[in-house]
C-alpha cells in the first residue's frame, strides 16, 4: 500500500494531499506519546518529540516496505531495537 500512495501521490494532488495529511495525523499521535513518556521519566526530556515522531514515521514506513520481502523477525526486531535505542529507549 505504501508504494502505491507514494506512486499515486507523485501525480494526484488529491492523493498527495491525503497521505501528507495521514503522515501529519502518525506524526502527532507519535509526538503526543514521546511526550507522555518524557513525562513519565520513560524517555529523556532532550529528546524534541517533533523530531522524534518524524523519525518514527520514517521507520515505520521503511518497515511497511521491508515487510514485503518477508524479512525474518529477527531482522524486523533488530531494525524496532534500532529505532528504539537511536531515541533513547532501554531495548
């Protein structure tokens, strides 16, 4: 599905302008989490959750896509891990 909106958004405004809304949509619920966890002491309060959230979108993303080459959970965990770690988590 990924690679199909992207396709689609290259030539459709309609297109374009509902997944760049979707993202934003992914990005704020991501940003309100990091932030609650920041709150929480789960997360270093220097983490900017904007940032944070983008990368996280990013990530799942490039994982949608992974996912269609069936890649094995361990590579999938490690990639999450990754993720995690890069933000300051305890994987």
């Amino acid at each position: 599905m990924t690679n199909s909106i992207v396709e689609f958004a290259m030539n459709d405004p309609q297109i374009s302008e509902a997944f760049q809304l979707h993202l934003a949509r992914l990005e704020t619920a991501l940003s309100g989490a990091i932030e609650r966890a920041k709150q929480a002491g789960e997360l270093s309060r220097d983490v900017d959750a904007a940032e944070a959230a983008v990368f996280l979108v990013c990530t799942t993303q490039g994982l949608n896509v992974l996912a269609k080459t069936r890649p094995s959970r361990r590579t999938l965990e490690a990639i999450t891990r990754h993720a995690f770690t890069a933000l300051g988590f305890e994987a």
